[in-house]
C-alpha cells in the first residue's frame, strides 16, 4: 500500500510503500516452492528438505530476496494507482527501510511523465508545394512508358554509339597486376548509365564489334581504399552492339499498353494520376513540417528515460525491417560501419522530437476536451481486423481499448493542428537549363515533316 508520494524532482517523485505481514508471508512460501530444488539440505534429497529447516539452516532471511521480486511488483503497481502517478521508466534507488515478518517498507524514486504548457499550436504556417502536374511532366512519364516497352536488337552495321548496350569482356589491371571485382565476360554495359568509373562508358563509344581495345580510367577518390585514386588500364573485348528501338507512340501502342483506346485518354489519366501524387506529397510534406513547429513549441525538460525508450523503439523497428528482408541485423550494422549504441544516438534527435509531439498532442487534447466515445473505440477495431484481415475479437486480445483510445485521442488532436495550419506557398525551384529532349517516335515524324518545306526552300533559293 502507498504511504506517501513526494515530489523530489522535476519529473521524480519518491514513492514510500508498504508490504503486509500476511502478503510478505505468501511471497516467501511462493519463493520457497521456487528455490528449494537448488537447495541443499544433510539428510533430504533436493526439493524435498522443509521450507523451516532451509529457514534454520541459512537463516530466515533466505528467501527474502525473492519474495520481494514477487510481492513488489503488485504493490507498486496499486501505490502508483493510489497516488495517480505515470511512471515513464522503471523505478530507481531503492531504500529499503525494513524487511521480515512484519513485512515491507521500502522506498523509491520514480521518473514521471512531464506536465507541459504549450501555446500557439493552432495557426501554425508552414510551406506548401504547389500539385499542379507540367505538361513536361506528363510527357516524361509517356516517355518512361516508351522505353519500358523498347524492342532490343542488335546492331551489326555501326559503332557503338552513346545509349546503346556494348556487350564486353573487361579485365581492369593496376600497375600491370589484376584486381579482384575487375574482371567480367560478355558484360551488357547500356552507355551513358553512369553505371561503371566516370570516363570507362565514353572510351566504348566509336569502337566496332570484334575490336580489342584499352580503357584507361582514374578510380574516383571516395573509391574503396585499394583502389582509391590509382589510375587503372582495361582490357575489353567489344562482342555485340545492342540498341533499343522505340514503338510509336500513338493510339495502337496505348491499346497495347493500357486499358484506354486513345493517347489523350492515356495522357489524361497520367496528369490525374500525378496530380493525385504530388498532392499527397506535398499534404505530407506540409503536415511534417507543422508538426515539426509543434515540437518546437515544447520547451519543458523531457526525461532522458522517455527519449530513450523511443530511440530504443525505433531501432526494434528498423531491426525488424532489416531482418524481414533476410539480412542479420549485425551484419547490416558492421556494413554500416555501426553499433546498436550508435546508432541509438542517430536516433536520439528524431526521438525527442517524437516524444515532444506525442506530449503535445496529449496536452491539446486535454486542453480541447477531445473525447473518445466506445463506439468510437469499437469502429477503429473493426477497421484494424479489415486492415490485417483477423477477426475484431482477435485484436482486442492484442490491442487494450486503452491504447485505442489514446491513439484515437492523439489522431483527434492532431487534427485540430493540422486543419487550423495555414499553408504558405513554398517558393517554386529555379529552373534549370533543359538539355535537348529525346525525341520519341512520335515526336520524329513530326520533326521530320516540319524540316522537309526547309529543305525545298533552301533548294530554291539555291537555283
């Protein structure tokens, strides 16, 4: 039972309690049961010797240990009840007043949620980027869509040239001696990938099939360390010239390629889709920047207990993504160059910043009297059994109508953050200078009836 809760901390207080006679007593026996099997006793076989002869023999004391593991956790629980305290962290310096048959006294000191102010949290401006979807834009995702559906051939008749697929057998030497990773046979190399050492996808370029030739590079300094800033000579052996031959890109290839008869079906339902994109986008964008604000707004000290437990949880979670996709945990971080610890502290900012929103919202909703009716609760678990396709019954086992309720409070609050934000144009990219376009199949056969009238003119004028 509590006898007395006192505040010693900014967010500790130091919690005194009790234990009775008569529940100090049923822990013990409940520790006997546990640990006469590993007890040895002159005269009985292990497990058999009575709990009074133990007592004798090594004092009554010796179970006294763990019977308070057994009894404290009950106890504590209903002092924290009793005073209204929420623990963020294990209990700590533990004092232990008095201990035997009359019973328990201890005390001990607990670290507490933080009692925050927050002000200002409606209203908050943040940038938001404009969906509208360019023309240019829907024009490269046909683009993308051509070139997905390009025909491979080879090419017999010319040099490799720039965006062809050079199939080559390469050995690279340093110094005249062969390094490990540096050699392959009959290696498909699209040019103008970007994919091998600034300079090797250049010197492809111009050679025929059959030829043998020398590729001379500089290994870039960010380079593994063998390798790092040495100069290395290839020898290639050019076998086959591969090139992607575009469709056409009008009605028939639509048809082909998606449930739509024309191209400007297609091309409205890209800028619909897009849109439907960049909108999402930049919702998602804005929202993370408001909140962002509204973490700022907590000033209040914040536990180092509950910042830590957050980085802990967010490294389970990237744990278990790692090791959901086959890799071993361990191994990803010694390629990462990481520990557990150190990564932990990556984590630490974005975890403060965690616990300063969801306390935020905790205070908002308290603030705003948000409430959250069982009805409310029971459609969010039936909206989680359709999510994970589980009876209701089945995660009402996993998930406490608590946690539901606080998640739903949380999401009520956050919605009165975000739907009173007001959003603040973000400030539109400098434009780049465009490189010339690829022409598609499309945009070829127009080019090629515009430059026609040019040429008679010219021939004209030549006369």
């Amino acid at each position: 039972m509590l006898v007395s809760a006192e505040k010693t901390g900014k967010n500790e207080f130091t919690v005194e309690l009790s234990i009775s006679a008569e529940s100090f007593a049923a822990a013990v026996t409940k520790a006997y049961h546990k640990e006469k099997n590993s007890i040895n006793v002159p005269g009985f076989r292990k497990g058999k010797a009575p709990k009074a002869m133990i007592e004798k023999m090594y004092g009554e004391s010796v179970f006294y240990d763990t019977a308070l593991d057994i009894a404290f956790p009950e106890a504590y629980e209903a002092a924290l009840e009793e005073a209204k305290i929420d623990p963020v962290d294990n209990p700590f310096d533990f004092d232990i007043k008095s201990i035997g048959k009359e019973g328990v006294s201890l005390s001990c000191k607990v670290t507490v949620k933080p009692e925050i102010t927050i002000d200002g949290y409606k209203g908050i401006t943040a940038k938001k980027a404009d969906a509208t979807v360019t023309d240019e834009e829907v024009e490269a995702d046909l683009t993308r869509k051509v070139e997905a559906n390009a025909r491979i051939i080879t090419v017999e008749d010319r040099a490799v040239a720039n965006g062809d697929i050079a199939v080559i057998d390469f050995e690279g030497f340093v110094d005249g001696v062969a390094f490990d990773g540096g050699k392959a046979e009959e290696h498909e190399l699209e040019i103008g990938s970007g994919s091998f050492i600034p300079g090797f996808e250049d010197q492809i370029i111009g050679h025929t099939i059959g030829e043998e030739f020398d590729v001379n590079v500089r290994f870039p300094s960010e380079y593994t360390p063998e390798l790092a800033d040495k100069d290395a000579v290839f020898k290639i052996k050019l076998h086959a010239i591969k090139a992607k031959e575009l469709p056409v890109l009008d009605d028939e290839f639509v048809k082909d390629i998606s449930e739509f008869d024309t191209l400007d079906e297609l091309k409205a339902d890209i800028r619909k889709t897009l849109t439907e994109q960049k909108e999402a986008a930049a919702k998602r964008n804005f929202e993370n920047e408001v909140f962002d604000k509204l973490a700022e707004l907590v000033t209040d000290e914040i536990p180092e207990a509950m910042v830590k437990r957050t980085a802990e949880n967010m490294v389970s979670e990237f744990r278990y993504n790692v090791e959901s996709q086959g890799i071993p945990f361990e191994t990803y971080l010694q390629y990462l160059g990481m520990t557990v610890e150190s990564m932990m502290e990556n984590y630490k900012g974005a975890a403060e910043k965690e616990v300063k929103i969801q306390l935020a919202l905790e205070k908002i909703a308290q603030l705003e009297n948000v409430e959250v009716s069982d009805e409310d609760v029971e459609t969010e678990y039936t909206a989680m059994a359709e999510r994970y396709s589980v009876d209701a019954d089945t995660v009402k086992k996993a998930i406490t109508a608590d946690t539901v309720k606080k998640e739903l409070c949380a999401r009520k609050a956050s919605a009165i953050v975000t739907d009173s934000a007001v959003a603040e144009a973000e400030e539109a990219p400098k434009a780049k200078k465009k490189a010339p376009a690829k022409k598609t199949a499309t945009k070829k056969k127009a080019a090629a009836k515009e430059e026609a009238p040019a040429e008679e003119a010219n021939t004209q004028d030549a006369e």
